[in-house]
C-alpha cells in the first residue's frame, strides 16, 4: 500500500519477543532493499526470517504498484517492532504449584521508499 511515506506492509501476531527481534530490524535500518535482504539471510536468528517475510512483501506492494521501480532503487525507511498480545500458558511445577508462561507476540511494520526521493 502506497502512503506518503512509501510503500508498506505489516504483518501481525508473530509468535516472538519483540525484545529479540528488535536488534536485528535496528541492523538493517535505513539500508537498501538488497543488502538487507542479503544481511538477513545470514543471520540464523527467528526474527530474520520474519523481518525478511515482512520487507519483501512491502518490495511486492511496492513494485506491483509502481511498474517502472526496481527493487535496487529502493531502501528502507522505516521499521518497527511493536509489541503485541500475549498467550498466557500455564507451567506446571513440583509439589502442586504452576507458573504463568508468556508467550510474547509481535507486529512488523516495514515501510520501503524510493532513492533520490525530493525531501531525502
């Protein structure tokens, strides 16, 4: 989807920390598309995966509504990890006790723009 600050895409209820995930997005921020989707294929962690699944659907909605745009002409201009529900599970321990499990959500805003843009 097109808005004034470019072309993006969010997906939700991601089953990870948005602790974890967050120092992996900070890694490729304001990057080019190709070499943050070349740098998240080398990182061996969850939320790589998820972030890359994120930023090539917003290249997607990016090139299918803009036909004359290729993927090295754009970069990222914004991303965020966002916290979001939490599944609360139950721990069962020794002697009749039990502890709440959480397990955390998290939703994935990536916005894709333009190089050479008026106003970079």
């Amino acid at each position: 989807m097109k808005t004034k600050k470019g072309y993006r895409a969010v997906s939700k209820y991601f089953i990870a920390s948005p602790y974890k995930v967050r120092p992996v997005a900070d890694l490729i921020r304001q990057k080019s598309y190709p070499d943050a989707v070349a740098l998240l294929d080398s990182i061996p962690h969850k939320g790589a995966r998820l972030l890359e699944k994120t930023m090539k659907s917003s290249a997607s909605n990016a090139l299918n509504q803009n036909k004359h745009l290729a993927e090295d002409m754009l970069y990222i201009k914004e991303i965020l990890v966002d916290e979001g529900p939490r599944m609360k599970r139950v721990w069962f321990r020794a002697r009749g006790r039990a502890d709440m499990l959480l397990k955390r959500m998290c939703h994935i805003t990536v916005v894709l723009d333009e190089k050479g843009k008026a106003g970079e």
